[in-house]
C-alpha cells in the first residue's frame, strides 16, 4: 500500500539523525585488509591449483580478469577475428565475483534478460527473473566454451607487473606463476567490488572459534552447498554474522533455520523491498527472443526506465525501475511551467520518502517483535546505500534462534576470545562469519595487485593521484594500446553494470579490428581528447548516487569529502541512456575521435 501521509520535514530531521550517528573520523581506512593472520581468508576454498608451464612469447591481446568484463570484452574480440585473447585470473575459473560468491542464498538482484550478458548469442534461457548465482557461473563458463576462451586462459595467476614497452609497442606482462610474456593490447577488467575487507574490531585477532569472510564461503564447516543443499552442519553451532549489506541480506534466510543459534550484528540497515521472482516460462522467452537484437532492445529499455531515458513501457517492472517510474509519475502531475529543476528535485525527494515509508511498512507487516522490527528500518534515501530486494530476510527474524542484535549505527565494540561484545553484552558464539564487504575507494593498484606502467614510465598510481582520468573511462593518456573496462567516467550504470561492461567490449573489438585491418601498431587517447572528456564530466551534475548528505556507506566513501577524486568518479552528464547513443556513434563512424593511431 503506498504510504504517502508523510511529514518531509520530520523526515529529513529523522534521516539526518541516524547519519550523524554513524559518521566516523577514520572513513574508509576503519577496515582491515586480509593480511597477515587472515591472509589464509583468501585462499580459493573451490578449485584446487593446477602446476603448469611458464607462459612466454607473444599474444594479440591479454586481458587481465575473468569476469564479465573480460568475457564480453573477449567475445566481441573473437567475433571481430582476434583469436588469441588470452584472460589472465587469480581464480581459478572464469566468473570473476560469480566465481568467488558462493554463499548460500547468492542471488542476482538485476534481472536476467538484462543482467546476464550474451544470452542471445550463446541461446541460454535463464531458468528465473533473478538467477542464483551457480547458474550465472555456469553461464560465465558456458561464454568461455562458446567462444573458446578456456584455450589461452591463465587461471590462479596474479599479475604482478604489466610494463609498455614502447620500442616494441606492446606490453610486458610478469605474473606470480612465472609468466613472462607480451600482448600488442590489454584489457583491464579487474572489477570494482573483489578485495574483501574486514571490519576494524578491536580483539578482531583474538576470536578463537571458526571464522570465514562470506566470499570464501566455508561449506566444510556450515554444511550444505552453493547449490541449495541445506547448511546441515549447524545445528549445534552459535554463529555471529556481521553486516547487514546485499549479502547478508541473502545469506540470512539460509543460515536462519540452520543454526542453533544466529545473531546478526546491525550497524546500519539494509532497505529491504519486494523481490517476486520467478521461473522464466519458456513460452514466453521464445517469443521474446524471436527477433535479432532482443537483448539489445531489452538493455536498452532497463537503462531508459531505470536511468531517466526514453521508454514508453517499463518490461522489467521491479524495484530499480520503480523509484524512477515514481518520479516520472509525480512530474507529470506538473504543469509544464512548473517544471524547474527546483520542482524536479522535489518531486525526486516526495518519490523517494514515499518508496522508503512503503519499505519501512513493509517490515512491521512481516516482522512479530516490535522492537526488532524497529530496529529493521532503514532511515535515509533508498540510493544512499545499495537498494536490497528479498521476500524472506525480514521473517528470518522471527523464528526462534534468530536475534538481531542492532548496534545502534556504532558497530560491533570488540570480539573475545569466544564471542561478540555489542553494546556492553557479550555474545558467546562457536563461529563468526564476515559479510562485510569488498574495499571500495582504495587505489587501484593496491586492489589490482600491480601498477601499470604506461609510457615514459608513467604509472598509473601517479596518473590519477588527484583522481581519475580517462577518455569513456576506457582510454588513459600514456597508457597506449590499453583498455580500462568499467563504468566510471563512461555511462556509470550502477543498476546493471553489465550494459556498461558490454558496450565497452564492443567498441574496443572495433577499435582493435581497425588497428589490424590498417597496420597501426598502436592506439592512444589524444591529452586534448581527455582533457575534454574531463572537463565534460566536471560540468555536470555532478554523483547521483552516494551524495555527501547521505548515511555512511561504500557509496559516498564512508561519508567524508573525496575531493577531487570524487568529483571525477561520475558518468556522461545526460545520463547512461545518452552516453550509450553517444557511444554508438562514436563507434560506428568508423573515426573514434580523440584517439591517436601510429
Ligand atoms: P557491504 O559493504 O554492502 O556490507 C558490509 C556490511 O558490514 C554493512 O552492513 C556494514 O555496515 C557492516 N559492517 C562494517 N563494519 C562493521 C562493524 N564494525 N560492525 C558491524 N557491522 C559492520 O557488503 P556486501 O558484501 O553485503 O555487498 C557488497 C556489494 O556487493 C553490494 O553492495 C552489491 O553491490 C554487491 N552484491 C550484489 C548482489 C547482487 O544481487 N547482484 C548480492 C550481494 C552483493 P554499514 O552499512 O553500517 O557500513
């Protein structure tokens, strides 16, 4: 039921209030990094590691991650008749965070037509709205067979060293196997969200019972598996999960009726909306997917309904497509001369308090213990944080052995030898897991494990030390014959990161085709080139999500000024929708402005 008697004033009091509770001086540097005593929270719990050769010599071109970004990047290659594309991947598969989460309840929270890419070309039907995450790795790997990417690929390997060599005009690239080999291009898809980090407990190292990050799943201890098997090892178990993100969210309802006992330590709320999955009638996706281009029209239509484009009709209909269906909604109720961007603004606020007053009822209608339910409710903008959707994490609270135990926005105080301490009350617990994340905002170098160093020894720490710079966010002045492939300074689609990622592949396929075809042995962004893409960016309206009034969170760099560096971490200023047309354009005239070819 829509909830729209609300008090906007005693609203923003109420969400301004929870903020400053969760404000904290260290920011990001509060987390921990794996290392040391927890380095082993990184081994690859699933593939073991196969001894093989050394690789040297020379290929077309490497790209460095074997997740969506390398795969579609690799099959447009593929298509446009580069053969030898070799994805270097420290896991042992492709898959890239599909291959690494496997906990239980992993889900998809973008709908499949949209979300997983290539569909069209390797004739998978997903088997629901929202996959589960096996099937999203098989699809991973069913792209690798299609387009027979397993041939050149290096798996357990880290890059360590990637150097142009500007005499040959190629890259050399060392990795920790002992590979020493060059590539005329590379490919950087090394993802945004892949270095787990821990909370910065104090006593974290003290806990003497079992621990885990969710990322490295530990099924030999909870039982069960990736698949959906029950977690039937628990049953005696008193198990802390701390966070309460996406992947809490999840893992929640799995670990519920499983443990003896499961408390889920709360720093701040997760929004929690209705998810509705369901199978995909197979009926139904034939007749979508009768006519060439359907994956194309069905992206298209997402990024338009979810990102302010164009689109008469919504065909994902869910909870990212809501909030802007809303907006759109309220502005038509304005006559056309009230449409200011005062108006705009306003009509984006009244949506969103609308949408956050339905999820918050939402909770008292499935949640018994009042207080409990209280406690569930999250009081800020639904894209301050990530946006959760689950119909069965809200009721996992109220059987028996399940205790929220919500810190109040100050966290958890300290681990014991033996337990959880919060809010002076310690916890004994026989195991502890960590939903709590992945580093967001640290240097690239520190999460990719190497620094590239482009021309004239220009590393790429020192070229975007006051923030990032890029032409698409794909071409990087001094970095010839490289592609960055990510959203940032390009469309910036956080719903569904695919359609960046996809389109990213297909211009480089074209960029590379069009280097062979005419001899060029090398390709760069021009500096005036960059410099206006650049200044393009800064002209605009600067981050539309995470901005710095919003509660704490990896999406507003825990709440403190990024300066510069977060001025630069945004999109095409009219929006995904435009970029993408942009894009095309650029693309296929054949003339990619800005690059220089030699
Ligand atoms: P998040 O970073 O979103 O969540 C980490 C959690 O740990 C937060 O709840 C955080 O609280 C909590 N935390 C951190 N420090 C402490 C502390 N000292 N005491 C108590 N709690 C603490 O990580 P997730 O793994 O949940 O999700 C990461 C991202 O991965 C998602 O945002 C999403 O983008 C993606 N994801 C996508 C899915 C999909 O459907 N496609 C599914 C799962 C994840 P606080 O909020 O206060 O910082």
């Amino acid at each position: 039921m829509p909830t729209t008697d609300f008090d906007p004033s005693a609203l923003r009091q109420k969400y301004a209030a929870e903020r400053a509770k969760r404000l904290r001086a260290d920011g990001n540097d509060q987390y921990l990094a794996l290392q040391g005593q927890f380095a082993h929270y990184l081994d690859d719990p699933y593939t073991p590691r196969q001894a093989r050769p050394a690789k040297t010599g020379h290929v077309r071109f490497a790209f460095i991650g074997g997740g969506f970004a390398g795969l579609v990047t690799a099959a447009r290659l593929v298509e446009a008749g580069v053969e030898d594309v070799c994805i270097i991947d420290k896991a042992g598969d492709f898959g890239g965070t599909w291959y690494w989460n496997r906990y239980p309840g992993a889900q998809c929270d973008t709908a499949s037509m949209v979300y997983m890419p290539l569909l069209e070309e390797t004739g998978h039907r997903p088997s629901e709205k929202y996959a589960h995450a096996p099937e999203i790795l098989a699809h991973c790997q069913r792209i690798g067979r299609h387009y027979r990417l397993y041939d050149h690929a290096l798996f357990h390997t880290q890059v360590r060293e990637l150097v142009w060599d500007a005499e040959r005009s190629h890259w050399r690239i060392r990795t920790d196997r002992g590979d020493d080999f060059s590539a005329q291009f590379i490919g950087l898809g090394t993802g945004p969200l892949h270095v787990p980090k821990l909370p910065g407990i104090a006593g974290i190292a003290d806990f003497q019972g079992h621990s885990f990050h969710t990322s490295r799943w530990d099924y030999g201890y909870t039982g069960g598996d990736a698949q959906g098997a029950a977690l039937d090892r628990l049953a005696d178990q008193r198990v802390a999960l701390i966070g309460t993100g996406a992947t809490a969210v999840q893992c929640v309802p799995r670990l519920a009726p499983a443990c003896r006992a499961l408390y889920v330590f709360q720093r701040t709320p997760s929004s929690v909306d209705v998810r509705a999955n369901a199978p995909i009638d197979a009926d139904w996706f034939r007749a979508i997917a009768a006519t060439p281009g359907w994956q194309q029209r069905w992206l298209e239509n997402f990024t338009a309904n979810q990102a302010g484009g164009q689109a008469s009709e919504d065909w994902v209909q869910d909870g990212w497509t809501d909030l802007a269906r809303r907006i759109r909604a309220n502005l038509m109720k304005l006559p056309r001369q009230a449409l200011t961007p005062q108006a705009m603004l306003a009509a984006y606020e009244d949506s969103d308090f609308e949408k956050m007053n339905e999820i918050r009822t939402r909770v008292d209608a499935l949640v018994d213990d009042p207080s409990t339910a209280a406690g569930l409710k999250a009081w800020y903008r639904q894209l301050c944080k990530r946006p959760c959707f689950h119909d069965s994490y809200l009721q996992a609270f109220n059987l028996p052995g399940v205790q929220l135990v919500d810190t109040d926005g100050r966290g958890v105080e300290r681990l014991s030898a033996s337990g959880v301490v919060a809010a002076g009350r310690e916890y004994a617990v026989d195991a502890v897991i960590y939903a709590s994340g992945f580093e967001v905002g640290t240097p690239f170098a520190r999460r990719a494990g190497f620094d590239p160093v482009g021309r004239d020894g220009l590393r790429l720490s020192g070229k975007w030390a006051e923030g990032m710079r890029s032409l698409h966010g794909c071409h990087v002045r001094g970095f010839p014959n490289a592609f960055f492939v990510q959203p940032t300074q390009g469309a910036n689609l956080i719903s569904n990161v695919p359609h960046n990622l996809s389109e990213s592949g297909r211009t480089i396929a074209a960029i590379v085709a069009q280097a062979l075809r005419q001899g060029q042995a090398e390709v760069e962004v021009s500096a005036a080139a960059e410099d206006a893409w650049v200044a393009l960016l800064l002209s605009g309206a600067g981050r539309m999500i995470g901005s710095a009034d919003c509660t704490p969170g990896y999406y507003n760099n825990e709440g403190r000024d990024s300066g510069m560096a977060g001025k630069l971490a945004v999109g095409y200023p009219a929006g995904p929708s435009a970029y993408f047309k942009y894009l095309q354009d650029w693309r296929d005239s054949g003339r990619f402005e800005g690059l220089d070819w030699r």
